[in-house]
C-alpha cells in the first residue's frame, strides 16, 4: 500500500509518517513546502519527500497521485491568526489547490482522505454534541474574516462528498477536534502571536511573563492527545470492511472539554512540575484582552465544541489521554 501525503511536514503529517514508518508496511511519499521536520525520516527505505509548492508543483503531484493507493491532502492554513490575515490564501490553499487534488483522486480512481475540522461547526455553544449527520454548520457574518476557512472546509467537505455521489470517488472525512502535542506549530510562529492554543501558551510563560486570554479565555474546546488522533487515522487508513468509506468522523475527546483559561491553568501547573520553567511558570500573569486587540475586528469566536464520536468509536476507537497528561506529554518533548 502507498501513501502520498502532502503537506507532510507538518503536525499532523510528521505524527502519521511516524506512525506509519513504524507500525506498517505502507510505503509513504511526502511532499511540502517545508520538508525540514522530514529529515529524521530519510533512510528509511518505505519513505520518499519532495520539497515543492501545491500551487506550482501540479505535474508532480499527479504523478504521485497515479501511483499511490490512498491521498492526503493536508496542506492548509490551519492557525487562526492567518484566516484574519490573509483570508484569500486562506481560501485559494484549503480550498482550491486542495479541490484540485481531490479531482485527480476522482480522475484515477484513488481513495481520499481529507482533512475537515471542528472548526466546521461554526458558532456552536455546547448545548448539544455535534454530530456529523445532524449538526447544522452556523457561520458568522461575512465581515468576520474568522470564518472564510470554516467556510472553504464546509465547501471542500461538499464537494467531495458530491464527488462520492455522482463520480463514486471512495473518501472518507475526518474533522479533528483541537488536537494538541509537540510539533503544533513552532516556537517561531509563537514568536509572531501566530501558534495555536498550547504552544502559544507555554512560548508566552516563557518568554513573555505573560499570557493573554481573549475575552478572558472562557471559550471551551475539546482538546485531544495527537497519538490518540493519530490512533484514529490509522484505523481510517485501514478501512476494514470498508467500514470508513463515504463517511465523516469526528476525532475528539469530549472528556477533554476545557476552556482556555482552564487549559492556559493546567500548563502552568505542569510547567512547575520541570525544573527548567517552573520560576517562569510561578511569575507569570494572566492577562484579559479584547478579541479586536489580539486578532482584529474579523475575529468572532465559538463558545464551546463537543464532539458526538459514536461514528469514530463504531470503528473500534476511543480517546485514551487526558488534558493533564497531554500536556504533560508536550511539554517534556519541549524540555528534551
Ligand atoms: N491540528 C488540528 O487540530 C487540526 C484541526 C482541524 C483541521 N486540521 C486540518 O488538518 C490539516 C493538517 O493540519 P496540521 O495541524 O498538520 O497543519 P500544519 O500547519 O501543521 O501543516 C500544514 C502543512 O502544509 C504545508 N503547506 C502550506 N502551504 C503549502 C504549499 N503551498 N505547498 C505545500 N505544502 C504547504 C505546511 O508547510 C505545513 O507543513 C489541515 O488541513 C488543517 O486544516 C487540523
């Protein structure tokens, strides 16, 4: 079995080839724009990389997409701050570079497995689990720029479920709720307010003395271990009986339902337990800031995300780790 995997390189990319290198035989091609997280696996002989641009590279990727059994398309903007900054990357990158891909899927016959997001969901306040076949997807208003990659995942998700429908492409969709562990982005993205919850969190006890809540961090997310995500994949990739084929699933922890100042709590607790950051962990202050001065005025925000995971866990599934342990888990992979 081969795997082409693009956007590779990055957290949910390098955790999956890890897992695949070591616990398959699946031979895996890697390609990314940035190929630096790759290199620990060159030498392994199932693993090829390609250092190249969705958006130049087509000729490259079709011959990989002929030559493969299963596509993941996982290039994208994933960091909030991005889909403010830069909406139309954000559109022309998760949508249509990615569309383009599932067309050669559809075009050779190949199985696609396609990253969607909890993000889908939109304005959801947890009053009920969100579900795959019921949930509606309630965006904000247009000139909140927050939700144009909402808006291109829900519109991507469509597409390739009328690629099902009307071309018999074989995909499944899986929509990551928070997924957390080392490699969510860098500490150089962190640097530039850009990373995503957990990183951005201990970069700031770090290196700021100061964590900054948006709207005081009341917002609640259902945070997930990456290894117990990655779990999850795998058992997609395998498909047993076919059991995955035309579906969604979400892949969440709903017992890991937290809100951010909680979440921002808890680093900071573990943060004291490693002698390296616990004097930073013991002096830092959390701080209240307004969504229009952290992001800008196209910031809106979800008050609360729990997944229904009946679909994933029918598959045999269950998440495993706890926020505590997640975190603790994350921060040792910073201290080594
Ligand atoms: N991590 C999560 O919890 C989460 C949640 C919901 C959805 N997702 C989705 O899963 C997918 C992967 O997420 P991730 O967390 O690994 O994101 P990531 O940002 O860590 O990885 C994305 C990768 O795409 C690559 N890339 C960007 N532009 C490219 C280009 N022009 N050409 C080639 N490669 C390019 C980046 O270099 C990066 O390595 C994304 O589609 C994301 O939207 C992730």
């Amino acid at each position: 079995m081969r795997v082409f995997i693009l956007g590779a390189g990055g957290f949910i990319g390098t955790h999956l080839i890890e897992k695949l290198l070591n616990d398959s035989d699946y031979e895996v091609s890697a390609f990314d724009i940035n190929t630096s997280r790759l290199e620990k696996f060159t030498g392994n002989p199932r693993f090829t990389c390609y250092t190249g641009d969705i958006f130049t590279e087509t000729e490259y990727i079709r011959e990989q997409v002929k030559i493969s059994d299963i596509v993941l398309p996982f290039a994208g903007v994933a960091m909030p701050s991005y889909y403010l900054s830069h909406p139309l990357w954000t559109f022309e990158l998760d949508f249509e570079q990615n569309l383009k891909v599932v067309r050669m899927c559809s075009e050779y016959g190949k199985r696609v497995i396609f990253p969607s997001t909890s993000e889908v969901y939109g304005m959801s306040d947890g009053s009920s689990d969100l579900d795959e076949e019921e949930s509606p997807l309630v965006l904000g208003p247009v000139n909140k720029m927050r939700w144009i990659y909402s808006c291109s995942k829900q519109m991507i998700d469509r597409v390739i479920t009328a690629y099902g429908q009307e071309k018999g492409l074989q995909y499944t969709l899986f929509r990551p709720f928070n997924w957390i562990g080392p490699g969510l982005d860098t500490m150089n993205d962190a640097k530039e307010h850009r990373a995503r919850s957990v990183t951005q969190i201990i970069y700031d006890v770090l290196h700021r003395g100061e964590v900054k809540l948006v709207g005081g961090g009341e917002q609640r997310r259902s945070f997930t271990w990456i290894g117990d995500g990655i779990d999850a994949l795998m058992l997609i990739l395998k498909n047993e009986g076919g059991h995955a084929d035309s579906r969604i699933f979400n892949i969440g922890n709903p017992n890991n339902n937290y809100s951010i100042r909680e979440l921002t709590e808890i680093i900071i607790d573990e943060m004291k337990k490693f002698p390296a950051f616990r004097q930073k962990a013991e002096s830092v202050k959390l701080v209240t800031v307004t969504p229009e001065s952290y992001y800008s005025n196209g910031y809106d925000d979800t008050k609360n995300r729990v997944p229904s995971i009946n679909n994933i866990m029918s598959l045999g599934w269950h998440p495993t780790i706890t926020l505590r342990e997640a975190v603790n888990m994350t921060l040792r992979a910073y201290h080594e």
